[in-house]
C-alpha cells in the first residue's frame, strides 16, 4: 500500500512539474497571460494513469477563432514538456462569459485549481 501511495505523490509531482514547465514556456510565447491554472484531475487529486493535465490560459486580448489555431500557438511548449498536456486558451472576455455560464471547466478551474507560476 505505501508504495502505490509513493507512486502516486510521484506523479502527482511529475504532473505540477510539467504544468509549471508548460507555464513558463507559454509565457515566454503569449506576453498577454493573466492567468495560467492547473485544473481537472491533477488539481483535484483523482487523476489515474490516463488522465492529462489540464491547463487554462487566460489571456488579456484577441486569439484565434478557432480552438486549433489557438493550440497551435502552444503546440512547441506541449511538445518540449513531453506531457499529455491539454490546453484551453480563452480570452478574458470568454473566460468571464463562460464563467458566468457557469461552465463546468471553468466552475472546476475557479473552485480547485493550482495558479502556476
């Protein structure tokens, strides 16, 4: 039992790593983050060998229509992370929309997500 509890600190870890490593590089990319958030599993602890790290991307300006370009701005900070990491890119004015929608991405990133640095 306690090394599956060690395992699973261990990756833990390794996810908060990559979420910070992808935040830095990110950053160095898009110079209009307000905010970058770790969320989903890995935030909220329930995370299992599948899960990928879900990351918000708040950013203060235009993006791209469409969700794919917006991935494409990040796509050499998933690929340098070597991570399942799974962006979701929104401008403030969206976030703040969807917020108050009460999405449930957003509703999850608000109540339990890890701000990176």
């Amino acid at each position: 039992m306690e090394k599956a509890i060690e395992r699973r600190m261990k990756r833990a870890e390794w996810a908060l790593n990559k979420a910070k490593e992808f935040s830095e590089c990110v950053k160095k990319i898009l110079s209009s983050i307000t905010s970058v958030i770790l969320f989903g599993s890995y935030a909220r602890g329930d995370f299992n060998e599948w899960s990928d790290i879900d990351i918000l991307i708040v950013v203060d300006g235009e993006l791209p229509k469409r969700p794919i370009e917006r991935i494409d701005i990040v796509l050499p900070c998933i690929v340098a992370t070597e991570a399942p990491i799974e962006p979701l890119i929104l401008s403030r004015e969206e976030f703040e929309k969807l917020k108050k929608k009460r999405n449930p991405a957003i509703v999850d990133a608000i109540n339990s997500g890890i701000p990176l640095p």
